[in-house]
C-alpha cells in the first residue's frame, strides 16, 4: 500500500451497496482500480501509538524501544482459512490481525505494528475491502497498533498476508524451548469454542440462537493479547501461541525443550466444558476433542517454575516432566512430526495429537 493516500484517485462511492449485500451491484476493485482500493483502506487502517511514518512512502517507520524486532507472518487463503459466506468482511480482517498478534503476546513481545498485503479477485465488492480494513482496526486499534503499509494485488481469490513486528521492552523472548521439568503448564483464553464455531457453521449454523459467541470466536477470536507480556515479567520458560490445538502445540513446547507435557484434561476442560456442551450434544460431537485438539483459539500456552505464582488470567492445566520419568508408560503413537512421542494426557499415553495441520 505505498500509493500516496493523498493522490485523489477515482471517485468512489462506498456507501451505495453492502459488502454482504448478495442482490446488490456493489462497486467492486475492478471498477476502481488501485487508487480506489487505497481510497477507501488507508482512512479506515489505524496509525499506530509508535507510528512515525505511515503508508505513502516505500516504507513505514515505527518507533521501537529495543534494537530488536520479533517479527512473524501469516497467510489467509479463501476457502482454506476462511469463508466469505460465512462472515463479513469484519470478521476476516480481525480474525487476520488476531492470529498474528497472538504470535508476538507468545513471545511476550508488545505488538507494534502490521503490514497486509491483499490478493483481490477483480470482483470483489469495495464495501467489502472496506470492511476488511475496519476489522484490522477494530483489532489494532484500542491496544495502539498501527496498520503501516503493505501490498495489494490481482488474484484468483482473496488472499491476506499479514507481517507483524514486536518489541520486547528490553525484556528476553520466551521461546518453546525453555520448559523443564517440574514447571508448571498453564493457559490463557478460551479452549474449544473456535472448534465449536467451525462445528457449527458446518452444520449450516450462523448464529441468532444462542450460539453467537461460539461462531463469533471463530470468524474473529478475541486472543488475550496483554498477558504475552505479563506472562514473560512473571517468569514464564516456554510459550506458545494454541492455533493448532492444544496437545498439538504442548507437544511442540515438549519437543524443542526435550521434556515431556503431561495435560491434565480435566483442568484444560473446566472453564469452557459448560459453554460447549449444549451444541456438541445436537452436533453429536464431543466437547473435550474440541478442547484438546480443536485450535482457532489463539490461547497462550506457558510453562512456569513450579512454586510461582501464576500471574491472574493463567490457570493450571498440566505439568512438564523430564524424558526418564514416563517409565512403565506405554509410549504414544507417534505422529508425523514427532509430537506424540512428548504429550501425555492425564498421565498416560494420548491416542492421537490430532489438531490443525496444513498438509494432512
């Protein structure tokens, strides 16, 4: 998004027809071209606290307090991370912002800034760019995150491709690596609800009857971004952001730190069980598999030493044990990636990490 947002473009009328508007003739990027699409995205796109100089240069600047950046990136592809029957335009744009921003809170950095560069069908309805963009603010925004710049260009589909970028404060990152045995395993934010919403929304659920916040917490999932920070000040050895499912990721800590992860289900169930319940009954489902494997959630999953306080939005929900202290335990299947061999659940062997996993 480097075209100078003062260059005036075509004349773009936004408010003629909605985005989700399926009867409507909304004006679309191919009616606009580029400078329209810029029109209509970078006055809805937050500057950011740190922001020293926004998109209409070749680069952004943004102030940062420690000489080094945690930067991370993720990629939406329509049809694979989301569908535009199923939400708005809203919905992607913060569902975008979230799943990366929870990567900087897991290194226990304070997000500074995104760049999203847009892949657009020609097709695709302005109202609908527009509304992308206003969920990236509704995401960035209230916690002082600018949207400094990016890309846009032609596609076969809508596609979004977010670089974010933290500063540690001074502060050392908290890596997978550091769990050792004794700590404590401990999560932040909900488990199974994202799981649920996907359920639902395959069911051809939408919402309005009851079920809106667990379709919500997957179209736009609401990360508790803040405690990344609070976690590393508290002491945390190892974090990881849960978008693939939690033994999943556990087992991910467990493998780059060379322990094993024993989950206790009961405690990782607890404070979501009752809110799954009800839609995994009519869905048939079972709720605990959408706890344990579900993912979309964007949780915080640490280690701390055992004896230290939990700082408060953590709860405890296993503990990390060293490699010779699973004697007698038959061992887990492994899985393709090796995760199965470092996970137990309630102390005896998993029967299958399953999660999120792009290429299976």
């Amino acid at each position: 998004m480097t075209t100078d947002p003062a260059s005036p473009g075509p004349h773009v009328d936004t408010d003629a027809t909605s985005a989700d508007d399926p009867g409507g003739h909304a004006t679309t990027v191919r009616d606009v071209g580029e400078d329209g699409v810029l029109a209509v995205l970078l006055p809805e796109l937050p500057v950011g606290d740190r922001t020293l100089v926004g998109p209409g240069d070749d680069c952004a600047v943004v102030a940062s307090s420690d000489p080094r950046l945690v930067v991370s990136a993720d990629m939406l592809l329509e049809g694979h991370h989301f569908r535009t029957d199923w939400g708005t335009g809203i919905d992607v744009g913060r569902r975008a912002a979230a799943q990366n921003l929870a990567d900087v809170a897991a290194m226990g950095a304070d997000p500074l800034a995104l760049v999203v560069s847009l892949g657009l069908p020609g097709d695709t309805p302005l109202a609908r760019v527009r509304d992308l963009a206003r969920g990236l603010a509704l995401a960035c925004g209230p916690i002082g995150v600018g949207v400094v710049g990016g890309d846009l260009t032609a596609s076969e589909r809508l596609v979004i491709s977010v670089a974010v970028h933290g500063d540690l404060r001074g502060g050392e990152p908290v890596l997978r690596s550091g769990a050792r045995p004794g700590d404590v395993l401990a999560h932040a934010g909900v488990l199974g609800r994202a799981a649920a919403g996907y359920a639902l929304l395959s069911a051809g659920r939408t919402g309005g009857d009851g079920t809106d916040a667990l379709v919500a917490a997957f179209l736009s999932p609401d990360p508790p971004i803040a405690l990344g920070p609070v976690a590393r000040e508290a002491g945390a050895t190892a974090m990881i952001d849960v978008s693939d499912g939690l033994l999943r990721d556990a087992g991910r800590i467990a493998r780059a730190s060379g322990v094993v992860v024993d989950v206790d289900s009961r405690a990782a169930g607890e404070a979501d069980l009752d809110a799954l319940g009800p839609v995994a009954a009519e869905l048939g489902n079972d709720p605990m598999e959408w706890v344990l494997r579900g993912g979309e959630d964007h949780g915080l999953l640490a280690t701390f030493p055992a004896g230290a306080p939990l700082p408060e939005g953590f709860r405890a929900i296993g503990r990390v044990r060293a490699l010779d202290d699973v004697s007698g335990i038959e061992a887990p299947t492994p899985t393709v990636d090796g995760l199965g061999a470092s996970v137990l659940l309630d102390s005896g062997p998993v029967g299958g990490i399953g999660g999120w996993d792009h290429f299976v």
